[in-house]
C-alpha cells in the first residue's frame, strides 16, 4: 500500500509540476524516492513508474543542466543496474516469477525509454557524453548480468541515436575511443549473449560515424541499407574466435580513429585487465585478458604513429591503471604499451616516464624495467644517453620553480641498474653518470618538492609516512651505481666514515664527494683515470656547485700517478688560481690539492712558495673549513728546513685560528686551540714583536675558555697555554694552568689578572677588551668567568683607567644584571659592588701625566666639586661617573 501511495503521489507531483512549473525541485523529489527502492528485489513498479514521470519531464522546460543530468542519469542506473540477476530474483521468490521477468523487462525499458528522452533533450556530444560515462564502469563488472544490462542499453542509446538522425555534431562523436574500445572489449566476453550484442553496438556505431562522414559531404544514403551492409562487412559474430572480430573492427575503424581516440582505446583496453573479487572463472579471466591483448598489440601496430602526440596521457593511464591490475599476467599486458610505443618513440615515452609521481613505486619502477626487459626493447645506449641528458640540468628552472626531471631520471636509472643486461652500456658511460649524480646531490640539498611522501611500503601499518628527502634519493642512486660496478670497498668505507651523511649537508658535502674519491684511490678503482680526465675540463664549467662538487673529487685524484701526464697548468696552475677564489670552500680544496701536491718532490718547492698566500686565503673563513685547511697545511710544515721558514706565516696561521677559540661548535674550539698549540711549537728564536704580540693576545681567551667547563676543550687550552708560556718565557701562577672552576676563588683570579697587567701593562686594555667580548658569548659559563675577570681585572687598572673604559665596563655589568642566566646575573651584581668600592675605597687622581691614588677615608666628600680641595676638583669626571653608578645600583 505504502509503495502504491508513493506512486499516486509522485502522479499527482506532476500535476503540481505543471501548476508551478518547480521542475529541479520535483526531479529530486522523485530521484529520493528511486533511492530508497530495495536494490535486493524488483516487488514494485515504483522505479519504472518514477522513470517514466521522469521521461515526461524531460520534455518540459527548462532543460537540466549538465551536473544534474548526469547525477539523473547515475541514480537511475545504479537503482535498475544493481538489481540481482531475474533469475536470481525468481528462485527467491518463485510464486511471482512471470511477474518479476515481466516487471524487470519494463523497467529495464523505462530506464532506456529516460536515456533516450534525455540525449533528445540535450543532442549534443556534451549530452550523449554523461549519458554514456555513466553506463561505462557497469560495463566492466566481475557480474555477467550487470555488464549484460550495460552492453544492452549502450546498444539502445545507439539504436535511437541511429534512427534520430539527421544529426551533426561538429566535434565528432564524443568518447568514440572508449565507447568503442569498451564494445570491442566485450566482443571477447565470456558470456556470447553479451559479444554478440557488442559486436552489434560497433555496428550500429559504424554505421552512424558513416552517416555522419556522408552528411558532412551531403550524400544521401539509407539507414537500413548502410546497416545492413556493414553488418555483412563487420559480422558475423564469431564465438569460437572472437579475436577475429577484434581485429577485423579495430582495422576498419582506422578511418575514424585520431590520436585521442587511440589513447581512449588503449585506456578502455587497460580497464578489461582489472581483476575483481567477483570476477569470472579463470577461463573467463584469459579470455578477457586475450581480447585486451589483442586490442593493444593491433591498435599500436597499426595506429602507434598517431598516438605520438598523446604519449604522456597514455603513460599516465598506464601508470593509474597497474594499481587496479594484480595477476601477474594482465600486469605484463598492460605494460605492452610502453615497450611498443618506445620502440619507436622513445624519447617521447622517457620524458612522459619522467612525469611519473616520486618517489617511484612499484608501478612506475616496473614501466621503467618494461623499457628494456620486454620486446621490443629500446636501444639501452640511447636510452642512458637520455637520462644522462636529464640528470645534467638543474632541478630548479631559471623561473625558481623546482623541476622533478633530475631526480626522476636518477630514480629511472636505478631501475635500470637493476637489470643486468645494462650493465656492459652503464659501464661505458659510468664516469658521466656517477658525476652527474654527484653533481645533484648538491643541487638537491634542502631541496623541497610538494606532495613527494614516502611510499606506503615504507612505512608501518597506522603510522604517517615520513617526508621524502630528495638528497637521500640521490645518494641512494650514487650507492647503487657504485654497487653495480663493483665499488663494493668503497661504499662500505664511506658508510663507516659517515661519508653519505657528510654528501647530504650543504657545509659538509664536499668532504663527502672528497672522501668518497680518496677512498676509490685507496682500493684502485679501474675507472679513475677515465673520470680524472673527465674532470679536467668541468672544473671550469657550470655554476658554483657544479664547480665544488667537480674540484672537490679532482683534488682527491691529484695522489694518482698519471697526475704526472697532465699539463701543470691544469694541476698546480689550477690549484693556485683557487686560492684567490671568492668562495671559502674553493679555497680550502684549492689548499688540499697544493698540500698533496707538494707530496711530489718536483712540485714541493712550488707548492711551499704559495704557502703565505694558502694562509692569507683562510682569513674571516668558517671554523669547520679553518680547521679543515690547517689540518692539510700541517703537512707543508713538517721537516727540518721548515724551521728557518719565515715567521711572518706562523703568526699570521695563529692570527687566523685565535677568533675560532669562541666558536660556538666544540670541534672548531678544540681543534683551532690545539692547532694554535702546534703552530707555537715551530716557532724559533728570536722572538719578534709581532710573535710577542699575538701569543700575549692569547692569554685571556686561553684562560677563560679554560674556565667553560668542557673538559675536552679545557686541556687542549692548558696544553696550548703551556707551549706559549714555555715560548715566552712566562712566569704566571701556578693557578693559571688550572682547569677548577674560579667559583669562590676571586683571590686566584685577582692574582692572575695582576700579573698580566704588571708584566703587560702595555696590553691591559686588550685584555679589558677581550673579556667584554667574552662577556657577550652565547654560552653561560664563559659570560659567567667573563664578569669575574672583569671584575678582579678592573681594579688592577686603576692607573691607567680612562672615563670612556670605565663607562664601557658600567654598560656591559648593567646589561649582564639582566641576564637569562642566573648565576651570570648574581656576579654581575657582585662585580659591580666589588669594582664601585674598590674605585670608593683607592680614589683615582691625574697628576701630571701620571694618575696618583688617594685614600678616600683623608677627605669628607661632597657632591659638589667646587667644595672639594684643589687637588681633588681635576677629578670631577670620575667623581661624576661614580655617584651615576652608585645611584643605579639603588635603582
């Protein structure tokens, strides 16, 4: 009762429809109710009653748009579609059989009769267009009595579309390629009701695409009689050997088929490999993968130059499509198109591979092996020339955007490697492709490309797949090529050394290409001096990585002995040029080629002539590269005739290592205080002002980086401490070589800085100077020490103190009683007590040219000057200076 209601209802809606003319209002009304309909059982007449109120409003105005036909159309074809089998349907209820067939047949007419209704509402190829996609997936069904429905009202569609015609549509037939592959696909059904009736769609199709063809050159010609003719010409079916079929359609369709219908056939052909959980027997399965074949291998004989154009969407379809295909053999199918169309065009399909979306997965990494492991196989040479070409340019356009093209041809290539056919032609090209990878590990670093994630295999069931980190992919590729050619050593020495972490940082990834050449030096690799030669030339080409990256490996191969055969010009001559070079990393490698070229007894003398301008080159240089550089240069300074070298490029090596002792990296303090060390060995009397002057410079930054409380760096500073005292001649307290914290210890402290101002005095303001620095330093425990040697050293100079050095020391104290750091705070405070009542207690008078101290306690001070005696008013300034300071202490 309740449906038979419904029904009345939706009747009397019409009536209201035509009243008030609502017609997208009542359509939905109407598509709600198909909706609800049982998809288990056809018990009413509900749907067909609904369809035909729908077929009768489609002849009313105004016309659906294209959004809301096509959502019509789905919701009609799912509801009738999904129905079970009549048989099925029948068994369930066997007192209603004849009912069920009779009522199933006119609904499945209702639902064709709408179809119909709606292209003749809209006769355009938009129109037939969201007519037929949506019938397309039901064609592809795993269920027999689905894709019956869907071959047979494809066949209706055209039918009407036959017997409506004249017609022209001046675009063509819209989704000829896929309608028609979908048709021919079924030829090969298992089911002989449904090839049948495709094969009798393809020419019902035909023959319109003639009608058409004929009304475009005003010809007349009749229907039944050209359908006839092409059913003889296209038939008959023939269900022993559909392929026959297949073949004879695909040949002559040839005449209507362009580039984009080429790739909708391939792409129809692609669906009919989808395995499904509902699928057929596996006799049918083959079947269906038999007529796919069939379809791809004849369509790309035939036709394969006119898919040229379309190439890159025929890739991507392939590459969407493998992840619906699982048996292995409709896999190898699919993957047909790619060695045919490269066997022909290859460049064209490597560019649209390249497109692939990375990281590769499995998909992508197989179309890549398809190029070669399956004939026809393209040319390897020219394939590898290819991706050669691809991994020399840069993946940033000149635009700034980020470009794939190199990391997607270093992926293709580690594809390649995997094969082992490849290997004689990688082998031939294996110093350029090891280069050019190397290269772009450089141009990868910090690199971002969006939407790149890890491939779900990576990561663990639940959790977020991690970033993909470019520069990680190309080093992956740079391990894999040096595998495959044997450089088994030389990766396993770079992993222990932590070469690949070293290649994949910006300040460190020419110690990683440096350190992976020396190690192909120590195990002799066979193609060193192919890539020797290689390099000669790319030190002068490209920008400044490309340049880093190639000297960086070159300055490595100079220990070889056919270094020898090669033009001085182009080794020391190149080396020295780089010396002078804007870009610190240049210079550091330039230094590492001359130090193990002075290895060679004829370049040593050459080599030693450049030291000064070696040690110049390091001047306002990164720690990191200061230390690198003077660990090679270390080596130019050994031997017994080094002791009459010129000071002058000791004291200036010392010059360059003493900024690096407040270097915020441990290893740079630790080393550039420990090479300091080591320079102040090779010095030799007699000591020069110059030598005097540097080491004493050293005093106060080796006593408060002693204080930092890092034992590490601590001992390299007592150590270096000792070999300048010892060279000097220094008598300083015993303390002062002690790594105990100054903490309660100013005593000690107090003591230390007397004795630097007595025997130095000429440098107490470079000591006042330097602890201010120190004072400043990101590191707590050196600000800390810093106030503390301010503190003892301040009173020291009393008689050489100046207003402005005192008014420096006040600033630095007030912004110290600020500090984040307690402790640091708490001294400061401490400090400025300290210094205010010792400069209270020692008044501090210019006489003369000289300053004389009084004591405070002889005199009753005043706040005015002109009230104090006459010996005292010439120090106005400090008494001024005092009462400021004292007034913001109590603030």
């Amino acid at each position: 009762m309740a449906l038979v209601e419904n029904v009345t209802t939706l009747q009397k809606s019409q009536d209201l429809l035509e009243a008030e003319g609502e017609k997208k209002t009542m359509i939905k009304k109407i598509m709600r109710q198909i909706q609800e309909e049982p998809l288990d059982s056809l018990s009413s007449s509900v749907r067909k009653q609904a369809m035909e109120i729908l077929t009768q409003l489609s002849h009313t105005q105004p016309t659906l748009g294209m959004r809301e036909r096509s959502e019509l159309v789905n919701v009609c074809v799912h509801s009738v579609f999904s129905l079970p089998s009549v048989q099925a349907m029948q068994e369930k209820d066997e007192a209603k059989a004849e009912t069920i067939q009779a009522l199933y047949h006119q609904t499945l007419e209702a639902l064709q009769t709408l179809l119909k209704a709606l292209f003749i509402e809209d006769p355009t190829p938009a129109g037939l267009k969201s007519i037929l996609e949506a019938l397309g997936p039901w064609m592809n069904s795993g269920k027999a009595h689905e894709r019956a429905r869907a071959v047979n009202t494809n066949v209706s569609v055209l039918n009407h579309m036959l017997l409506t015609l004249p017609f022209f549509m001046p675009l063509g037939f819209p989704a000829l390629g896929l309608l028609l592959g979908r048709l021919i696909l079924h030829i090969g059904d298992p089911d002989e009701e449904i090839g049948c009736e495709a094969l009798d769609g393809i020419i019902i199709l035909y023959t319109i695409l003639e009608l058409q063809k004929r009304a475009r050159d005003k010809e007349e010609t009749n229907k039944k009689e050209l359908y006839e003719s092409n059913k003889h010409f296209l038939g008959p079916y023939n269900p022993v050997s559909p392929c026959q079929n297949i073949l004879r359609v695909i040949e002559e369709f040839g005449d209507f088929l362009g580039p984009q219908q080429i790739k909708d056939l391939l792409l129809a052909a692609l669906e009919g490999l989808k395995g499904s959980s509902e699928a057929p027997g596996k006799d049918s399965r083959e079947m269906m993968q038999l007529a796919s074949e069939v379809m791809l291998s004849s369509v790309l004989e035939w036709y394969r130059h006119r898919a040229l154009e379309v190439i890159p969407e025929i890739m991507q379809g392939i590459y969407m499509q493998l992840s619906h295909i699982q048996e292995p053999r409709a896999r190898q199918v699919a993957l047909l198109p790619v060695s045919l169309l490269a066997s022909s065009f290859m460049t064209e399909v490597v560019v649209a591979l390249l497109m692939c979306p990375l990281p590769l997965n499995s998909n992508g990494a197989e179309m890549w092996r398809q190029l070669i492991l399956c004939k026809p196989s393209c040319d390897v040479r020219d394939l590898l020339d290819l991706l050669l070409g691809s991994l020399k340019e840069k993946p940033v356009t000149k635009e700034g955007r980020a470009s794939i093209v190199p990391l997607a041809a270093a992926s293709g290539l580690c594809e390649l490697l995997s094969v082992n056919s490849c290997m004689g032609r990688v082998r031939r090209i294996y110093p350029q492709l090891l280069l050019a990878l190397l290269i772009q590990v450089h141009y990868h670093i910090g690199l971002n490309l969006p939407g790149c994630v890890a491939p779900p295999k990576d990561t663990k069931k639940g959790a977020q797949p991690s970033p993909f980190v470019p520069v990680r992919w190309v080093v992956k590729v740079v391990k894999t090529l040096l595998l495959r050619m044997g450089c088994s050593y030389e990766t396993t020495f770079l992993e222990d050394q932590g070469g690949w972490e070293l290649m994949e940082q910006v300040e460190s990834h020419h110690r990683g290409v440096a350190l992976l050449a020396r190690a192909m030096v120590q195990y002799s690799c066979q193609e060193l001096c192919r890539i020797l030669y290689l390099l000669i030339p790319l030190l002068e080409r490209g920008d400044e990585k490309h340049r880093i990256t190639a000297t960086a490996f070159f300055v490595e191969l100079l220990q070889m002995e056919q270094v020898r055969r090669i033009p001085e010009e182009y080794s020391l001559g190149r080396m020295a040029e780089g010396l002078s070079h804007h870009d610190p990393i240049m210079k550091v490698l330039s230094i590492r080629g001359l130090v193990i070229l002075a290895r060679r007894s004829e370049k040593t003398a050459k080599v030693k002539a450049l030291l000064p301008s070696m040690v110049k080159g390091l001047k306002n240089m990164d720690g990191m590269l200061v230390v690198e550089a003077v660990h090679n240069l270390k080596a130019v300074f050994k031997g017994r005739d080094q002791k009459l070298m010129d000071s002058a490029v000791y004291v200036e090596m010392l010059q360059i290592l003493l900024p690096h002792f407040s270097d915020a990296r441990e290893v740079v303090r630790s080393s550039c205080i420990n090479l300091y060390g080591k320079v102040v060995q090779k010095l030799r009397a007699p000591r020069t002002q110059a030598m005097e002057e540097q080491l004493v410079s050293t005093l106060v930054p080796l006593l408060l980086t002693m204080q930092e409380g890092n034992s590490k760096v601590s001992q390299k500073c007592v150590k270096t401490l000792l070999r300048c005292s010892y060279f000097m001649a220094w008598e300083l307290p015993k303390r002062a070589y002690s790594r105990k914290p100054w903490d309660n210890q100013q005593q000690t402290v107090a003591k230390i800085c007397k004795c630097l101002v007595n025997t130095h005095r000429d440098s107490a303001f470079i000591f006042l100077s330097q602890s201010l620095e120190y004072a400043k330093n990101s590191r707590a425990s050196l600000r800390k020490c810093s106030v503390m040697f301010i503190g003892s050293l301040v009173p020291c100079m009393e008689s050489i103190m100046t207003e402005d050095r005192l008014n420096e020391v006040k600033a630095a104290l007030d912004n110290l009683r600020h500090d984040p750091e307690a402790s640091v705070c708490i001294y400061a405070a401490q400090v400025q007590d300290h210094i205010l009542a010792s400069c209270w207690q020692n008044s501090w008078l210019p006489h003369g040219n000289s300053w004389v101290c009084y004591s405070a306690t002889t005199h009753r001070w005043s706040p005015s000057c002109e009230n104090l005696p006459t010996s005292h008013q010439r120090r106005s300034w400090i008494m001024q200076a005092l009462g400021s300071w004292k007034m913001s202490l109590k603030k």
